[in-house]
C-alpha cells in the first residue's frame, strides 16, 4: 500500500499548517478605534514645527473640539468620506470655507501644500 504525498514528507504537511494558520492570522486585524478624545486631538501635532505652528494657531481650535462639529485629528473614520473626495475638493473647502469652516481655515498665509500636508495630518491618509 503507497503512502500519501502528505505523510511521506510530514514537513511539507507542517509547513502547510503553519502556513494557513499564519494567513488566519493576519486576516485578523485590529478592531476599529474610538473616535480620538479631545484630549487626544489636542495633543497631536504634526512632526514639522512650521507646520505644528500652523495647526495649533489654525486648525486645532476646530479639529480638536467635538463640539465644533469638524472631524477631529485622528479620527480616520470621520475623515474617510471626505478624502474621498479628493484633493481639489479638499482644498476647495479650505480655501473657501465650507458648512462652518471659515474660508482659509484660518491661515491666511497658508499655501495650497500646506494645506494639503495638514489635511494628511489630521485625518491621517495620503491626499491624492
């Protein structure tokens, strides 16, 4: 009687083993995070200080209070929807204001890379 191709090279069967029980594993990712605190929003800042300036003289008044109804810094879920949209229209609602946002976002000096550089910051995804 011939053995199986599986129990005669029983590494082969291990390796496959370890294999699909390492693909289970990596389906499984990380359950979605709350929404950030306010806490949370307020202490984030962007790495580059010009642009952490920037922020914290602009963008953080709204960004890091719920109740300015802005989506907060770091909430990927809130910002998802809007980039989206893309980074035309992004930009289009911080330079001309959009809902409650005043235009410019309140940074009259910034430019349209800065912009874009704090809308990858606070809602933490690549603008395309």
């Amino acid at each position: 009687m011939r053995a199986s191709r599986l129990t005669e090279k029983p590494s082969l069967c291990l390796a496959l083993a370890v294999g699909v029980f390492a693909a289970l594993l990596a389906g499984c990712g990380e359950e979605p995070k709350n929404p950030p605190t306010r806490s949370e929003a307020g202490a984030a800042r962007p790495a580059d200080a010009e642009l952490a300036q920037v922020y914290d003289n602009s963008c953080k008044l709204c960004h890091a209070n719920p109740a300015a109804g802005a989506p907060l810094t770091g909430d990927i879920k809130a910002w998802a929807p809007r980039v989206l949209q893309g980074a035309d229209t992004l930009l289009d609602h911080a330079i001309n204001g959009y809902n409650g946002m005043p235009p410019m976002g309140m940074c009259m000096q910034c430019s349209q890379e800065q912009f874009l550089a704090l809308i990858a910051f606070m809602s933490g995804q690549q603008i395309q």
